[in-house]
C-alpha cells in the first residue's frame, strides 16, 4: 500500500467567494428536520462528492457543501436508505447562463426562494431539484432522503424542504452582500482531445479490434455545475467505438485542481472511499475506485502537474469488476501522464 502522505506540498483550496461556511449555511439541527433521527451524519465540509466538475464550482470561488450517509446508490440502483443534501452556489451567474439553463428547467413563482426559483420534488426517494437565484448568485439544491411517510406526495417533500430551501437562500444573500472579491477569470478548456487521451492508446490498451474515435460530450443542460466547468476550463474527452453510445474511456481535466490531492484534504476524509495506488510518472498519490466483484465503473484520479484528471472505464453495470479493469485504467492513465508532460 502506497504511503497517503502527499510527496510534495500542493496549494490549498481556493478562498471561496462567498462569506458562509458549509456548516453555517446548513446547521445539525436542520439537516434533522429534513432527514429524521436515522442515524445520519453530516459529511465533513469541503467534502464534496468527488469529481473534478464538482470542484470547478469551488475552484472559480463557488460554494460546494454536501451533507449524506455512506448508503449511496451503487450502478445507478436506487437505495431507500440514502441521504443527500448538496448546495453549490456559483458566483456571477449571467443573464447569459441562465437563460440557457431556463429553457430546460424554467423558474416558476408558485414556491418562491430567493429572487426567483424552480424546484421540482418527487415522493419517490423524498427528492427535490431546486435552483435559485439571489442576485447575480445562482444556487443549485439536489436532497435525497426527506422524511416523509410512504404514502406522501411531491407537495409533502416540497413542504419539508422548502424551509431549509428559504433559509439557504437567505444565508446566501446575506453572503453575497458581503462578497467584494472581483469576478474570476474564465480559463480556456483544452480542445486536444486526441492528444491529451489518443485513440491508438485507448485501442492498445483495451485491445480493441478498431480504431475507437473520440465523441462530443453531452452535458444534458445547462446548470451551476455546467457553468463552473465552462468558467474553470474543464476538459471533458471520451473515446469509443464508432457508432456507439458506449465508451473506452472517458477523461475529465481540472486545470489548477491538485490542491483536491493536499493533505488537508487526505485528512479530512475526501477519499477515504478510494483505494491509495501509483500511476505510473505520476509522483503524488493517486487515488482508485475499482472495486473487484462489484457492479460498477472504474476510475484513477491523478495529479500531472497543477491539474486534476480523472480517468474513467466504462463497463456499462453489465458485469462484476474484475482484476483486468483494474490494471487497464492504471495502466492508460500512465500512457495519460506520460502524453501530458
């Protein structure tokens, strides 16, 4: 097992733009009015659920807090005994973004947070979508998990959660008055996909009988965590075989991020689902989610220089992982590293 000590010190997360905590924007006490006395905990703050798009928002100075237990979905398989609870909040939402992000999911006046706000609650699963506006900040809700009885409705979930909806948004707002920090500058995405994750490699590795090519990601709307990635430069390449939905490997790229690696953040649990390995030319730690006889993905994120990659295998929830999948993505993400210095 490779040491969980960083090599070298990264640079610590970005100064968010807004003047509130996870912990204050949510408190205990309402985290247990949403979710009842089940055994809940709350998720550290800063601890996100892992992903390199989750961490733009923070890396442009958004907000990004998430509350839950250890019971997440596995293969896309619902789990009556999940609990989430994630606030991102982006700063210096435009007229623009919004407006693109309007046209799927349109903000209505009949359960009003903020200035304006759209939210949508389901009784299955007790879920809630809501995205809400307080001056040029734009708040995205997604909760999993309310306590509500078997036979509620959407209006019940909604009724529940429309006071922890209020008061985010209020907290918010309060935040944002306080907020003198200038706008941050929007980083270019690479565009070098065959360069960054070539197609050759992707065949020689997976031993793939063509060519595959690289396809156009879709990000199915546009939303706060759309817009970070936009404004913090995220590069998003897939490589499959042609004419198919199916992918070989897919890559996502946070410029700046390797502060996600730091020891603050080893310490504070944000991989403590994942396994600690080496990729081949990289010196930090890397860190692995594969797990063996699982219905599941399998994906390295990494460290090459100051960004944050992650490498992703798609098996498609058709099989258990098997010891094979494990060496293909460590061994493509050494060809990665090696394609980028």
């Amino acid at each position: 097992m490779p040491s969980t000590t960083p090599a070298t010190e990264l640079s610590s997360a970005p100064a968010s733009r807004f003047d509130v905590t996870c912990a204050a924007l949510v408190s205990s006490a309402e985290l247990a009015a949403l979710f009842g006395a089940n055994g809940y905990e709350p998720r550290l703050d800063g601890a996100p659920t892992v992903s390199p798009v989750k961490y733009a928002v923070q890396n442009i100075g958004g907000l990004s807090c998430t509350w839950g237990n250890d019971d997440a979905p596995v293969a896309g398989i619902a789990n009556p005994a999940y609990d989430e609870l994630t606030v991102q909040v982006l700063p210096d939402a435009t007229a623009a973004q919004i407006e693109l992000h309007v046209g799927d999911h349109p903000l209505d006046d009949a359960h009003p947070f903020g200035d304006s706000s759209g939210t949508t609650c389901f009784a299955d699963s007790g879920l809630c979508t809501s995205n809400i506006l307080v001056g040029a900040a734009w708040i995205d809700v997604f909760l999993q998990g309310a306590n509500v009885t078997d036979s509620a409705s959407g209006a019940d979930v909604l009724a529940l959660a429309s006071p922890v909806l209020s008061t985010i948004a209020e907290r918010v707002a309060t935040a944002v008055a306080s907020n003198i920090t200038p706008a941050v500058a929007a980083v270019a995405a690479r565009t070098d996909c065959e360069v960054v994750l070539p197609a050759a490699t992707v065949q020689s590795v997976f031993q793939s009988a063509e060519l595959p090519v690289h396809s156009t990601y879709n990000s199915g709307g546009w939303g706060v965590m759309t817009g970070a990635a936009t404004l913090a430069g995220v590069t998003r390449c897939i490589v499959g075989p042609a004419g198919s939905d199916a992918s070989l490997a897919n890559l996502e790229m946070l410029p700046h991020g390797a502060w996600a690696f730091d020891l603050a953040q080893v310490r504070s649990g944000v991989w403590k689902t994942h396994e600690a390995v080496s990729v081949a030319g990289v010196t930090e730690l890397a860190y692995l989610r594969c797990p063996v006889k699982t219905v599941s993905a399998c994906a390295v994120d990494f460290i090459v220089g100051d960004d944050w990659l992650r490498l992703g295998t798609f098996i498609n929830g058709q099989r258990p992982v098997e010891d094979a999948d494990r060496d293909q993505v460590l061994e493509l993400a050494g060809h990665v590293a090696s394609a980028l210095k």
